[in-house]
C-alpha cells in the first residue's frame, strides 16, 4: 500500500498534481498534512473533503484543465483522501469539532499527530484526541469504521515504544515512521542486539523489532498491525544537510547525501526500489523535485516491463 502526503496550494493545481502523482504512482491514499513544519496552508479537512468530492464525481480526467491529463487505469473512486489532524492546535472543543467534521464530510479515515510545540500550541496531545475518539465511537458507529493513522519514531527507544502501547490500547492498527533511508540490512542483525538509542536503524530492523515487541511484550497478533516506512526523497545535498542540522527528527545517514550528491534520481530510485513489498508513505520538501522522481520511477516501471 503506497500512501503520499501532499500539500494543498489550490483546487486546480492540487488536481493536476494529484494526476500527476497517479499518472506514475499505484496510489491507495492521499494524505493531506496540517501545517507542516508549522507553516500556513488550506485546512486539511476542508482540502481533503473537497477533493474526494471533486474526483470521485467527475474522475480527474473529465475535469477541465490544460494541465490534467488522462489517467487510464486510475480508479478515483478508490482514491482515499486522508486529513490531519494536527493535536496542537486545538482546543477540546475545536477537537470535538473536527471529528464531527470528518463524519459530516464523510472522510473514511484520519491521520492524527500531536504537532510541534510552541508557545501558541495547545497542550493537547494525540492520546488526548484518541481518548476523545473513544467517547465519540461508544455514541456513534461511524467513530469505530474511522481508519486512523498515527506517527511513530524510527528509533526505537523507551519513549517511542510507551507512546506506540498507549496508541495501541486505543486500538490504532496503522503506523507511519519518520522517514528512512536505510531499507534493508547487508549483515545479520539479531533482535536480542544491544544498540545505542541514538544509532540509526535500517527499516528492515525496525520491521522486525517492532512485529517482535508486538508479538512477545504486547501478547498480541503483529499481523494486525500496519507499519508504513516514511520515504522523503531529496533531490539536492544542501537540503539534506539542512534538514540534518535542523534536528527535527529525520536522520540522513551520510550515505544517503553523498548518493544524492553523485546522482539524486538513481539514489532515491534505489530506495523506492528496496520498498516493493512494504506499506510506504512518500512526501516531499518541493513538488517540482517531485515530480522529478515519479516521473523518474514511471520510466523504470516502463523498462521493468519491456
């Protein structure tokens, strides 16, 4: 299952990127984010209700726009489109009413996340909105078919694995990670392991640990549960090591900048490549350089197939 978070700018544009991302992409959901990196954008809600409406009405190729084109295997009436929820910034009033906002536009599933924190955030968190949700799903049938998405860390430390029960207990079933760059590993890496929190994971480890943990510590089925690897490909070293030096969280093994640095389409190809097989969630820092890899993964299923 491919997952891709993208960002709303306006109706017309969003649907020709949306074409876009299909066009190159076996897409099953559309994730619309909430002020990423506590910028202003469209409300999520509002962006995703609208464009499920939209394309699964009229189908995006019988919209008219000169930049659209035709998608000819894309089913729009399958096209999930997912809003988020960002924690922060709201009030439990506010939060009460988005969820019932979800339920008046009919959106099958949500993303939440506590967002960052500043000095206007809120102090309510995710487990304060599942709480909620619980309340909601007692009253309201609708609350218990509502597919919710949570983040979870790619280090595993005590931290990540509290939060990652708690979530559990409120019976979440879908996880996305932070992004990865490392998919697989080359050697032999036991579960039993000691390892620095600080050190980085490769997914394949993570995978393992985590279905392991479920299984073992939890006494419940691994199976049920539905980890996405988070993929953010890059197109230029210098944002890499920005994002780096930002320390919000994503690590970019060193590896990963000097690849890019060599050839950016052929190391994120690679990427992509090791991730057949997993549920992933794929956003982006720029469309433009988006764009640039999906048509780049497009090519390569072409030449897969001839």
């Amino acid at each position: 299952m491919i997952l891709f978070e993208y960002i709303p700018q306006s109706l017309q544009l969003d649907i020709a990127n949306i074409t876009c991302i299909c066009n190159y992409l076996t897409v099953d959901a559309i994730i619309i984010p909430a002020n990423p990196i506590s910028k202003y954008y469209p409300d999520s809600i509002s962006c995703a209700a609208l464009l499920k409406s939209v394309i699964s009405r009229f189908g995006i190729d019988s919209l008219e726009h000169k930049n659209v084109g035709l998608l000819s295997n894309l089913r729009t009436s399958n096209l999930v489109f997912i809003p988020t929820i960002k924690t922060s910034n709201y009030t439990e009033e506010s939060l009460q009413s988005a969820f019932l906002t979800l339920k008046y536009a009919n959106l099958r599933a949500v993303a939440i996340v506590s967002g960052d924190i500043n000095p206007t955030s809120s102090d309510i968190t995710t487990n304060d909105a599942l709480l909620l949700l619980d309340k909601l799903s007692r009253q309201d049938n609708y609350f218990c078919e509502l597919q919710v998405f949570c983040a979870i860390d790619s280090n595993i430390t005590e931290n990540t694995l509290e939060s990652f029960r708690k979530k559990i207990s409120f019976g979440i079933k879908d996880f996305i990670t932070q992004p990865f760059y490392e998919i697989n590993t080359s050697h032999h890496t036991s579960i039993n392991d000691n390892f620095s929190i600080s050190q980085p994971i490769n997914y394949q480890f993570f995978l393992k640990y985590m279905n392991n943990y479920i299984d073992s510590i939890l006494r419940l089925d691994s199976n049920q549960i539905r980890f996405y690897c988070g993929f953010l490909p890059l197109m230029k070293e210098r944002i890499a090591i920005n994002i780096n030096k930002k320390k919000i969280g994503i690590f970019i093994p060193t590896s990963y900048i000097k690849n890019i640095a060599l050839d950016a389409l052929n190391a994120n190809l690679d990427i992509f490549n090791s991730l057949k097989g997993y549920n992933c969630s794929i956003s982006y820092v720029n469309f433009d350089d988006a764009r640039v890899f999906l048509e780049s993964v497009g090519n390569s299923i072409i030449e897969d197939k001839t």
